[in-house]
C-alpha cells in the first residue's frame, strides 16, 4: 500500500508567520496553486482514496487533488493540527516575547509541553497514529491513498516510522503543499520511501 502524506497548501497565516493550530484558516492563492501543482503530479498515478483532516485548508487541499481522479475527500477529525491553544493567531515573535520560558523547553524537549489551552505534542501523535492506522485497514495491500494534514501530525508520523524519537521531530522538514512518501504492508508494516530530511539522516 502506498500512502502520500500531505501538508495542505499555504494560507493567509502561514504567509503571515502566525499560529494556525486548530484554527479554520482558508488556502490563500498560493496554497490552492500549490494544490493544483500536487493534483497534476499525482494524477499520473492511481489514487484509491483520499482522506483529510476536518480543517478547511487541509479540506480545500484535498480536494483539488482528488479532483483530476473524482475521488470523494473522506474526512478524518483525528488528522488535524495541533491545538496551539493561546498562541493560535500570534506571530511567531509575539510568541516568543509572550511564552519565552515555554518556547525554550519546547526547543528541548517538546515531547511533554502542554501548549496553554491547548495540547502535547504526544497527543497528537497518539491520535494520528491510531487513525492512520484505522485508515489502511480498511484498505488492500495494492492501494494507492492520498492523506492530506498538517505538520505535526505528518511529522509525528515520520518520526514514528523512522524510529526516531519525537523530541528530534526537526530531523524532518515540511513546506506548505510537501509530500512524503510512505508505504504499508501486513507482513512488513511500515516504512518510509521519501522524505525531506537533515542530510545527516537518510531514510531508505
């Protein structure tokens, strides 16, 4: 089984250097070329099924490509971002300058933060990886899905099938409308096939 995880398209926020989280942000202009660029890129494959988080932007992605393979978007809240919850709507300056003390222990170990208002890092990776797995169960080894998120929760994923431990999430990279390239199978479960990386570490 082949799985293309997806970040959505750019908005207004993330042209902007603001916390998005859990809030309902639009694509912008951008973000729906850059969805369009993805959908002409996979429309050379077959695509079985598409799925995406419960967030606007990553709905509006997820639809431009699944469009070109009339491919219903199936819907999964589990897929969606962490919730920033105060931050959610700052620039990343005016996070800094509001929770420095926070900002520094998640730039060592992110894993246990409890965003105020909001959620862990290791929440977000429980709840994508019981629903991504939910997802290909419900599929055939031979199936081609397409799963439109955020980054963390593809970032958190990567992590887990890498077999790097979540703190070292930065090992991965991911811009707005990036694929990374996974694949399933019963007898061998998960492994990565392409992926943004640090060039220190490569993932076969």
């Amino acid at each position: 089984m082949q799985i293309f995880l997806l970040r959505h398209g750019e908005t207004r926020w993330n042209h902007e250097g603001r916390c998005q989280g859990s809030s309902d942000i639009e694509l912008n202009e951008t973000g729906q070329r850059q969805a369009s660029e993805v959908a002409a890129h996979l429309s050379r494959r077959r695509i079985d099924a598409v799925y995406s988080s419960d967030l606007r932007r990553a709905r509006e992605t997820a639809e431009i490509v699944g469009g070109p393979h009339e491919v219903a978007v199936r819907v999964e809240p589990d897929l969606r971002e962490l919730d920033h919850g105060e931050m959610e709507g700052l620039t990343f300056v005016e996070v800094r300058e509001r929770f420095g003390g926070l900002i520094e222990q998640w730039r060592t170990r992110p894993v246990g933060v409890e965003l105020p208002g909001g959620e862990r890092l290791l929440d977000v990776d429980r709840r994508v990886w019981s629903a991504l797995n939910r997802i290909v169960e419900g599929h055939d080894d031979g199936d081609t899905i397409v799963v439109v998120s955020h980054s963390f929760p593809i970032l958190s994923t990567l992590c887990r099938i890498s077999g790097t431990p979540l703190d070292q999430y930065r090992t991965f990279h991911l811009k707005p409308c990036e694929l990374s390239h996974v694949s399933f199978t019963r007898s061998e479960g998960w492994a990565i096939r392409e992926a943004v990386a640090d060039p220190v570490r490569v993932c076969e």
